[in-house]
C-alpha cells in the first residue's frame, strides 16, 4: 500500500487497481502540493466531515475522476444532490466493497458543510478503518481524544493516521494516548502546522511515542508498506 500525504488531513492511498484520497482539501490549503486538475485515475474518495478543510474539493475532483464518495448520509445526500456517485454508511457501519473493507469509526468533532446558502448539518462526523489486500489504516478525521479508540486495538491496525494539531482536535499529549489505545504498528501524524493556531511538533510526537513507530511525512511525500 502507498501512501502519499498532501498535507494537513489528505491522504492518497493506493494499492492496486484501488487510488483513494482522503480529505481532499487541494484548493487553499497553503501546505498541499498539487492541485485538484493534477489528480487522475481516482476510484474512491473518502470524506471524514463537512469542514471546508475536509470535503474541500470533493465535488470537482468526484467529477473529474467519475470517482464513488464515501462518507456519512448526510453528506452523502449533499453531494448526490450536486450529481457526485455515493456511499453512504454511518457511525460503526462496515462494507465490504470490491476493493477491500470499510469501516466509519466515531469521531468528536463538528460536521457543518459550508454551502452557499450558509452552513448545512453534515451529520456526525467520523473517521475511517479502511483495508485493502491484509493491509489496514485508520484515518481518526478531525476528533478529541475519544475513549471509543479502544476498541479499535482490536483492528490491528497497520498504520494510524492521527491529529496532532490541538485546538480543533487533539494535540500532542492526547493523540500519544490515542496510540495506546489503538495500538497500530506504526503512526502518522496530521492535521498539524496548516494554520498558526494548530502549530505542533510532528518530531516532539515522535520522540514521545514509545508504543508505535512515527514515520513523519512532508507534503508530497510518499510511506509504503
Ligand atoms: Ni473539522
Ligand atoms: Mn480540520
């Protein structure tokens, strides 16, 4: 599985035949690398939550690619009514689909889509286990430390994506408590470092994270495993 980080929440996952992006926020994000018309061939699109800074060019890259969405039922609903193929599951839901398994984990966040017509209810938002070929990772989405990441040791969890940024989600000190309780093999840290008020250290979380390995990723920068 490759995994390609574009800064702030995004990530490309692609293994196979399977190219994903999560969290496709291209357009101003000050820390990504390329461009929405710079993405081709995607099959799937993961959206964690609402926040412009998540479903960021969800619609046009959707588009552009023919690529299926998934992501909760309110938004789903949001962008099926913008003519975007869909999924929809919801909080604890699992499916296995063509490619591998996905599963919507809990997060504690907001979920607002902003839309022209003011904000609209995203629903709640969530993160995603997602396993392609034995290979799993969780992208935790925007949340606080929740107690609910203990049953995700269970999962066995290959490699974690986490926010480290605080502010909006958890910082440091609660995402090195997430990693206890998930337990993956190894941590990526994210949501970091975009804005000045979620400024974090990627390299104090990695010095302090005895119970995974860290591997920090520049914008642009590709892990495989
Ligand atoms: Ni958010
Ligand atoms: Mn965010």
């Amino acid at each position: 599985m490759k995994l390609t980080y574009l800064g702030h929440s995004v990530f490309m996952v692609e293994e196979g035949s399977f190219k994903a992006i999560i969290d496709p926020f291209l357009n101003g994000n000050p820390s990504s690398p390329v461009k929405p018309e710079d993405i081709k061939g995607l099959s799937h699109i993961f959206v964690t939550h609402g926040h412009g800074d998540h479903i960021g060019d969800t619609v046009e890259l959707a588009k552009s690619n023919d690529a299926l969405v998934i992501t909760n039922a309110e938004i789903s609903k949001y962008l099926s009514e913008q003519d975007v193929k869909v999924h929809a599951m919801h909080i604890g839901g699992r499916n296995k689909f063509d490619f591998g398994v996905v599963k919507l984990t809990p997060a504690l966040h907001g979920s607002a889509i902003p839309t022209e017509n003011g904000p609209r209810d995203g629903g709640n938002p969530c993160g995603f286990v997602i396993e392609v070929n034995g290979k799993k990772i969780y992208h935790a989405g925007d949340t606080g430390l929740t107690m609910d990441m203990i049953l995700l040791e269970i999962e066995d969890i290959d490699v974690a994506l986490l926010p480290i940024g605080g502010n909006y989600t958890m910082d440091i000190t609660d995402a090195l408590r997430a990693v206890e309780f998930v337990k993956p093999k190894l941590t990526i840290p994210m949501h970091y470092g975009t804005f000045p008020v979620i400024t974090a250290d990627p390299e104090e979380f990695k010095r302090k994270n005895k119970i995974s390995d860290t591997r920090i990723l520049n914008p642009g920068e590709v892990f495989e495993f």
